[in-house]
C-alpha cells in the first residue's frame, strides 16, 4: 500500500489555517492572561454544557487536551470500578493509544464500516462484558449514532466514551444527563475544528458519577501559565510557512511517507494536566469565529463536491458528509491513484494528508497487545485523502481548489 506524502514546495493551500492565522489572538489573549481565570473558565464550561445539554456545569471538566481528559477518566475507572481494557477503533489516533497505555490499561481494536463506525454484530457481542470500556470516536465531523446501535450501547455492561475531538462545537453524539455510566471528550487542538492552541474536555453525562472527578477540578489542576511557550508556539508556526526554513529546521515531512513516520515514533506516556488561562480564551474566541465560518463556507462547497464528483466519481463523496457537520473533506480515492492526485494539488500549493495508520498495523503497539487484522480499517486508510477544507478556509481557496479538480483530467492526460 503507497503512503508517500505528497508535499508542496511552496504551500498556498494550507490544512490548518489558523496555524498562521490565530497568532494576533494569541498575542492578545497573552496581554490578558491577568484576566479573571474563573470568568472565564466558567464562560467555556457553559458554552461546552450547551452543546452537550447539560444543565449542571460542574459535570464538565477542562484539561489541557483530550489525551490529557481521557488518560485521567481511565485512570479513575481503573481505579474505582476495575476496568482493565478498553475497545477502540484500529483506526484511530495515535495519541488516543497512548493516553489509554498512560493510564495502566490494555486495548483491543475493532473493525470499522465505510461510515467510520463499529459493526452492530460486534458491539452486541460485548453486551455481557465487564471490566473494560468501549471507545467510539465520530471521526471527520459530527456523525449522529444509528438508533440500532445507541440501543446495543445502552445495553453495554461498561462504560462508554464518546470521542468527540474532531466533532466539537458540532452536534455530539449524545447529549445530556443519563444514569448509564457515558462520557464524552472534546479537544481544542490543532487539526480540530476549533484548531486552537490546545485545550480539552471531559464531560461526565452521569451526575452520580461526577463525584469520582472532584479531584480534576480547574483548581486543583491548575498549572504555572508561562506566557513565553506560546510565544515560541506562534513564532516556529509563522516561520513553518517558508520553504527555507522548513528546510533548515528538518521540520515538515522528515519522512517520505506515513509508514516510515510510525515506525520512528514511539509511545507517550502522559500525565493529564489541566487548562491553562490561555488556552481557555483562545478556545471562546475560536468558538464565536467558528459559527460564523462554517456560515460564510456553506454556499461554496457544493460546487467543490460537484467538481469532485465529476471528475473522481459519485464513490468519491462516500465519507463526506454535510457542510455543517464537517471541517477537512475526506474524499476516497483508489489507493494506486492516491499519491499522483495529492502530487497533482501539491504542484498547485494545495497541502493534502491522510491518516490513521490503523494501530493494529504498528510495531509499538503489536508486540505490546494481541490486536487483530482488520481489513475494513486497512482499506478506509489505503483510501482517503483530506482535502484543506477547514474552519479558517476563506471561500476564495474553495473555489481555486473546485477549479483544479475541474483542471485534473487535462493534466492526467497531458502525463
Ligand atoms: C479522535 C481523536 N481523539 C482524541 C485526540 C487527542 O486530542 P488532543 O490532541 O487534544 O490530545 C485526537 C487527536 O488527534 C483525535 O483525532
């Protein structure tokens, strides 16, 4: 299977925006760190209990990032309620691996379907199970639970987590308070849709549950804010926009490819560590912009999907979803025709990606866990490519990035 990058000398079309655009807030929200931290802090609480519908705040939870809000959920069901593994999707990230190995717990992977979802069979065969907990992420945007399968969750002896770090501020998939132990996580982090200078949450859906957590409290977790990391943050983000200094630093695409990235990684053990002031500002303000964002995109990406259609055909569309439930465009595309597409964007400036590189197929993870084969998630990995379509895109780049899909069959021709 080819996973070369397909990197751009010179990137005009950026994944992640607001890696050099949110610097000025940054730089604003530095001069305010004296601010009133509990205003504001409480501020973010009641936005994220809207979301979430939840009328007491208290049952939210703000970390430095949803590793750092995970690691610290399952360190307390391992240690209160004997969980000992949790099941998660081979395809998934990296850092999610990691934050369950920091807790002291084991993984076990499942298979996902073209809709980046468990199978029905596989869950329903879990209901009797105990002393682990089941993990399911809404992938590439907000993606509503079949009704079937939120059954067979209810149904689960154990603990269930809603992954929602590339979902939030977008619909979740559950809302509300419940008795039936569910919880959900969000992250602020670059590469999500707030993609904001890090930050996360844990929601605790079961009130009489929300006592276990106490001890993560915004005060207790509070850590020494520094504003001299951020400023460091910003600057090497400014300066990664220039080829040369790339170059220099060894920066970007180190590796020719993802496979190699994977096999020179390794893994992160993790102490979960709360919100800093800044993070929180940042994370209000990249909520009101946002909004108005995914306003501002909707009228042009319907010509963008037409183009895609057209050019790549209707199987192309299979992992997009609605413009309002999405940031980044997922389009699949046949692994053998992968590498010269995203070569194609990338002589046009376009920066394309994709991931996850399933878990059962790395090094670290297989001599740790017995993981098995899963051959959906292989297949879904060997065939998407994202598409910089995020929060920050200013509709300009979606109609120059419509223009050189309607451009591609000239230049397969041509070569
Ligand atoms: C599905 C999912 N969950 C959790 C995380 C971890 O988020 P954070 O970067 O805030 O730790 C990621 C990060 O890429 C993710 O994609």
């Amino acid at each position: 299977m080819n996973t070369d990058f397909t990197p751009p000398n010179n990137i005009k079309y950026v994944l992640y925006p607001s890696e050099y655009r949110y610097d000025s807030l940054c730089y604003s929200g530095m001069s305010n760190l004296k601010g009133n931290s509990n205003e504001v802090f409480s501020g973010l609480r009641d936005r994220i209990a809207t979301v979430f519908d939840i009328r007491n705040p208290s049952q939210i939870y703000l970390f430095d990032s949803a590793s750092s809000a995970i690691t610290a959920l399952l360190t307390i069901l391992k240690n209160q309620h004997n969980i000992e593994c949790v099941y998660m999707p081979s395809y998934s990230c990296t850092e999610l691996a990691d934050s369950v190995i920091s807790a002291g717990l084991t993984f076990n992977v499942y298979d996902i379907t073209d809709d980046f979802r468990p199978e029905l069979e596989f869950v329903r065969s879990l209901i009797g199970v105990q002393r682990a907990a089941f993990l399911i992420p809404a992938l590439f945007g907000s993606r509503s639970i079949p009704s079937e399968l939120m059954d067979v969750l209810h149904q689960l002896k154990m603990p269930v987590i809603f992954d929602e770090a590339q979902s939030f501020p977008m619909a979740p998939q559950y809302r509300g308070t419940t008795p039936r132990a569910f919880f959900s996580v969000i992250s602020f982090g670059k590469s999500k849709p707030l993609s904001s200078i890090g930050g996360g949450a844990l929601i605790v859906h079961q009130p009489e549950m929300n006592t276990m957590f106490t001890a993560y409290s915004v005060d207790e977790l509070q850590h020494q804010e520094s504003w001299f990391p951020y400023f460091r943050a910003v600057t090497r983000r400014q300066l990664s926009k220039y080829s040369w200094w790339r170059k220099v630093n060894g920066l970007q695409y180190r590796y020719a490819d993802l496979a190699a990235l994977h096999r020179a990684q390794q893994i992160r053990q993790r102490e979960p560590r709360g919100i800093t002031l800044l993070q929180a500002q940042m994370a209000l303000r990249r909520l009101q912009f946002f909004l108005k964002q995914m306003e501002r995109q909707k009228v042009h990406v319907p010509g963008l999907l037409d183009a895609l259609e057209s050019t790549f055909g209707k199987q192309t569309l299979r992992f997009v979803l609605s413009r309002d439930q999405q940031c980044l465009l997922p389009i699949r595309i046949p692994n053998h025709k992968r590498k010269k597409i995203g070569a194609y964007l990338a002589q046009k400036g376009v920066q394309t990606t994709f991931y996850y590189y399933p878990l059962h197929n790395i090094e670290r993870y297989k001599e740790r866990f017995q993981l098995h084969d899963c051959f959906n998630a292989d297949r879904v990995f060997s065939e998407i490519l994202l598409l910089p379509i995020h929060t920050d895109t200013p509709p300009r780049h979606i109609k120059k990035l419509e223009r050189f899909i309607r451009q591609y069959d000239e230049y397969s021709t041509d070569a």
